[in-house]
C-alpha cells in the first residue's frame, strides 16, 4: 500500500491539500492496523523467541509521513474538511486558499460564534484572535517584509463590529 501511494505521489507535483487528500482515502486501512496494534506492548525492541515486534501505529502521524507535511498540517485540513463551510472546502482543494488560511478562516467563524452575547466570552474570543493572527500591542510588525497582509487590532474590531476601544475593554 505505502510503495502504491509513494509511487502516485511521485509521479505527480501535487500541492499538500491534494497529497493528502489522496492518502486520506487510505485513513480506513490506516485505523485497522492501528486496530491491532491497540493495546500492546510496543516498547520492546526486540522478541526473545525472534518474532516481529509490533510498532504503534498512530493514524495522524502515519498520513501525515505518506503525504510529506507534518501532523499539525493534516489536523488543520481535517479541521477544514469537517467545517460546515462547502465553499472553503472546494477552495482549499482546488489549491485557491491554503490551508492555514482556509484553517485561519474556519477558526475565525468559530471564535466569532461563541463570543457573541457574552462579553467575558468575547473577550476570551478577541484574546484567542489575536493569539492566531500574531498581534501584539495593535499589529504584528516583526514578522517579514510582507506586512501588509496581516491582521491588525483594527481589522479584527470590524470583523466584530466594534471600535478598537471597545475591543481593549473586552479584554
């Protein structure tokens, strides 16, 4: 199965969304053999009687070395994929949006939906915001030279529909 998906993945220059949706359809298979593994000792290094000594088998991480990216690369496009947002899911694996910014967006929506109502909530949720976008004291500015695309204090004020001001006192 492995030399199938290595070979398919090698043949062509797919973006990570496509690699791993490609190995997703090898997640069943993957569960089995964790499965099996369920429960025993994995951590002898070698059997007294010479027998194959029975490795863990996380699924995560299994995908995530099939497709070439890291675990946290897959758990964000499964985040994605779970989202109820059908646009964004066509986007991500069409290759228009990454996927840490289809993940971005997708905790964005989220964040935004619990804080609504309750101001200590909101504030937790503006906290969480700008722990994700970077800002520190009204703006990430240390990052690269493209710090025009990013998130600012102001920007996340709109997304809420209040004033910077406000936003502080939330906080």
């Amino acid at each position: 199965m492995e030399w199938m998906i290595n070979t398919q993945l090698g043949r062509r220059n797919l973006p990570p969304q496509q690699r791993i949706a490609v190995v997703k359809k090898f997640e069943k298979k993957i569960q089995e053999q964790a499965k099996i593994t369920q429960g025993a000792r994995t951590d002898l290094t070698s059997s007294p009687n010479g027998e194959k000594v029975i490795t863990s088998t996380r699924t995560d991480k299994e995908l995530a070395k099939l497709a070439g990216v890291g675990t946290g690369t897959v758990a964000r496009f499964n985040k994605v994929m779970n989202s109820d947002d059908d646009e964004l899911k066509k986007k991500v694996l069409a290759n228009e949006v990454s996927i840490n910014a289809g993940y971005e967006k997708v905790i964005e929506t989220n964040i935004r939906q619990r804080g609504i109502g309750n101001p200590i909530k909101l504030g937790r949720c503006i906290k969480e915001l700008e722990q994700t976008y970077g800002i520190e004291y009204g703006g990430d500015r240390k990052s690269s030279s493209n710090n025009y695309n990013l998130k600012t204090q102001s920007d996340i004020a709109e997304m809420i529909g209040i004033s910077v001001d406000t936003l502080n006192n939330y906080k």
